[in-house]
C-alpha cells in the first residue's frame, strides 16, 4: 500500500474524530484540503 495513501487516511481519520469534539471552522476545512 502506498505510504502516502496510508498516512492520508490517518489524517483524515484523526480529523473527523476532532471534530466530533470541536467542530471546523470553513477557513480550517480549506486549510486541510489544501
């Protein structure tokens, strides 16, 4: 598996359990996809 795939998908992950806890403001969400 591509390693950089992997750790795209541990970010993301990681993110949506953050914001369960603190949602993201539209600047924070364009700043990810960046």
């Amino acid at each position: 598996m591509d390693r950089s795939g992997e750790e795209e998908i541990g970010f993301r992950r990681l993110a949506s359990f953050v914001c369960e806890f603190e949602p993201l403001s539209q600047e924070d969400l364009q700043a990810i996809d960046a």
